[in-house]
C-alpha cells in the first residue's frame, strides 16, 4: 500500500496535468481555434510504443540487478536505454522539426497551418521521453517522491496556463507543458544522482548525446535543403526529405563511430533481412 497509493496518486495527478491545457483552451475559445490547437498536439504513436516497452524491460533489468546488490549495474542499464532511445527520438524530433508544415497539412489539410508552431514546440517532448526517469523512480520505491514531482508539474502547467495564452497565444500552453516537463525530469534526476551514487557527468552519456544531436541536425540541414530547392506536392516533397534525412542520419551516425560492435551487428543483420526482401519482393514481381 506504501508503494502503491502514492503510485497511483502520481498516474491521476498525471492525468489531469495531461488534460487541463486541453479543457482551459477550449473553454475559452471557440472550436475551430481548439482544433488547431489539438492538432499542434499531435501524439506521435512511435514514441509511446517505443518507450512504453523500453522502460518496462529496463524496470525488470534493474530490480534484477539490485537484488544482486551490482548498483553499477544499474547505472549500466540506465545509461544503455537512455542511448538507444536517444538513437531513435533524437532525428525523430529533428526531422519533424524540418517538417512540420509538410506533415501537418498532409495529415490535416492546409486549413491547419495555424498549427505548425505549437507541433513544433510540442515535437520537442520527444527529446525528453528519452530520459524514462519515471521507470527509476519505480524501481527505487520513490512513488511518493512521483506523486510530488506529478504534483509540481500540474502546479507549473496550471500556474502558467493564462499568462502563456495571453503572451504567446495557443503556442503558450504548449511552451508551459515543456517546461514543465523538463524542470519534472531535472528534478527526477538530481534523486537519481544521489540513488545511483553517481556524479552527474555519469548520470546521462552527454558526449554521445552531444555527437547525435549534431549528427540529426546535419541530417536536418539536408533534409531542408531538399525543401528549399524541390517544389513539389506535399507528398513527394515528404518523401524526398525523408529519404534524404534517413540516408544522411545513417552514414553521420555510423561513420562518426557512434554505434557500438553490438548495435552495428544488429544494424547489419537488420539492413541484411531488409535486403533479402526486397529481393524476394522483387523476383516474385517478375515471377
């Protein structure tokens, strides 16, 4: 019950911090300016399906590992899911940031261009789901240190809520819910810090975070060059962009040596079984 009451009090208090920017907006303006809003927001499933998982084997791993009291263990483990989350979240927020006009209208028309700002700042949540301090926190039994983090973040969001609408207008209360957030994992990991007895040089891989985010904004340069000179429907436009932003992030962050042998093999054997099929694909097209 120590564990559990405080846990569950964390995921309502989250709850409501999730929802209140949603129901302040669109009480105070009328539909067609909460939809652009509610389309600023856009949940990208990616992210959730990827670190949902993720977390959930890196609590497993953990508890494993204090069981055997091997805290350096831990620390291995949490520095290892931080790093492959950030692989993925890392160019996924840079790309979306280079095109957000092209997959807000294909996804909701031109008539939601008013919401390219907000996805924009609200894109940039993704950069901080790949620190899964939430999952420490658990494994720690600090449930009711959550419910005091959930609880400051719902006070931030709402303490902040009319003054960002009145300032920056409905960019406001997405700018509100990221800083929010952001002071929520800061503070997440100053306890992880003293949990894991460790400095804050080793709490989170900052040279590598370093070396991929250079390596995804590179990748975004090229990809924004491809907007600038190509002028072609939204779909094509994307596609190109994609393609190149996907071939570009892939030779920076394999060349500049930021895999290691194990995550280079799994690369491999991936692009191998990708080539096998569309091998396949090909002779029974022919065939």
């Amino acid at each position: 019950m120590a564990y559990a009451l405080p846990f569950a009090a964390a995921v309502l208090v989250e709850i409501v911090q999730a929802s209140l920017p949603q129901y302040v907006v669109s009480s105070l303006f009328d539909p067609a300016t909460f939809a652009i809003f509610a389309v600023g927001c856009l949940q990208i499933p990616l992210v959730e399906f990827a670190a949902a998982p993720t977390s959930d084997v890196m609590m497993v791993k953990m508890q494993e590992k204090l069981a055997e009291g091997r805290k350096p263990a831990v620390v291995a483990i949490w520095l290892d899911t931080t790093w492959k989350l950030a692989l993925l979240f890392f160019p996924l927020v840079m790309f979306c940031l280079v095109a957000a006009r092209q997959i807000i209208v294909l996804l909701f028309t031109q008539k939601y261009v008013a919401s390219v700002p907000i996805f924009m700042a609200w894109s940039t949540m993704t950069l901080l789901s790949t620190l899964q301090v939430d999952g420490v926190m658990r494994v720690f039994a600090q449930t009711r240190f959550l419910l005091v983090l959930n609880v400051m973040r719902l006070a931030i969001i709402a303490g902040l809520l009319k003054w960002s609408l009145s300032e920056f207008g409905l960019l406001g209360p997405a700018l509100a819910i990221v800083l929010a957030t952001l002071v929520f994992k800061a503070a997440a990991l100053i306890r992880m810090k003293r949990l894991l007895e460790i400095s804050a040089a080793g709490l989170i891989p900052w040279g590598s975070m370093a070396a991929l985010l250079v390596a995804s904004a590179g990748a975004g340069v090229a990809a924004w060059a491809v907007k600038s000179q190509m002028h072609a429907a939204t779909v094509p436009l994307l596609f190109s962009m994609g393609l190149v932003y996907t071939i570009s992030y892939a030779a920076m962050v394999w060349n500049f040596g930021l895999l290691n042998s194990g995550e280079k093999l799994a690369v491999a054997r991936w692009a191998r079984k990708l080539q096998a099929a569309t091998g396949a694909a090909f002779a029974y097209g022919k065939g």
